[in-house]
C-alpha cells in the first residue's frame, strides 16, 4: 500500500510540478493480478486498483491496524473493465461494465475474480 502525506496549505503555493505530481498522483493502481492501494491522509481515504486475472482476495494490511480489510471501512466498487465476480463473505455478485457495488464494515473475505477464463480485464 502506498502511503500519501498531504502537504501543509502553505507549502503548495511553492510546488513545482514535479513535486504536486510526486505528492497528489497516483498512477500506478491497475496492475493485471494484483491489488494495488494508495491511502492518503486527507480525509483517510484509500484509492484503488483492482485487475483480477485469477481470484484475488483484499488482503490485511499493517498499516490499517486491523486484522481485515473492512474491519473498520466500509468499501464503494466500481467496475471499469469487463464482467467480473465479488463475493463477499457467503454472497457473490456478478459486475458488468460500470456495476457499482458497497460492501459495509465488518465483511471479513472480500474476493474479486474475472468472470470467465478466456476475460481477464475485469478492473475494479
């Protein structure tokens, strides 16, 4: 996961553009076969990627503190790519192309899977 500090208000009046790139973009989120996550003190928000080529699961992650993922977060999922599948806990849904899904706090196993083999770019 990768950790964003916001600049003090102050310090952005100087910023070249190289350092409100380095300190505000995050290009790197759609990587096929993993989960990638940028977390951003301002407003605590994380952003991510999500390209499932098998199943893939929200790992625990030390820098949140809990044992899971949704153990203290709830999650908004928009899907950008092709058909995939979410289970989340006991419940699968099926996402087509723009679906959006929440998931509240507290859903321990939160899995993302292409829908089927032969389509691989389901991006979440």
């Amino acid at each position: 996961m990768k950790i964003l500090s916001s600049p003090r208000a102050a310090d952005l009046e100087r910023m070249n553009t190289e350092e409100l790139r380095d300190n505000f973009l995050i290009d790197d989120l759609f990587v096929p076969g993993h989960i990638r996550l940028a977390y951003t003190d301002l407003d605590r928000l994380i952003a991510g990627g999500i390209v499932p080529q098998t199943e893939i699961e929200f790992p625990a992650f030390r820098e949140l503190g809990t044992s899971y993922f949704t153990e203290r977060r709830e999650v908004g999922i928009i899907n950008i790519g092709d058909e995939g599948l979410i289970t989340a806990g006991d419940q699968s849904y099926p996402m087509n192309h723009l679906d959006c899904l929440y998931i509240g706090t507290g859903e321990e196993r939160v899995r993302f899977q292409p829908a089927r083999a032969d389509r691989r770019r389901s991006i979440f």
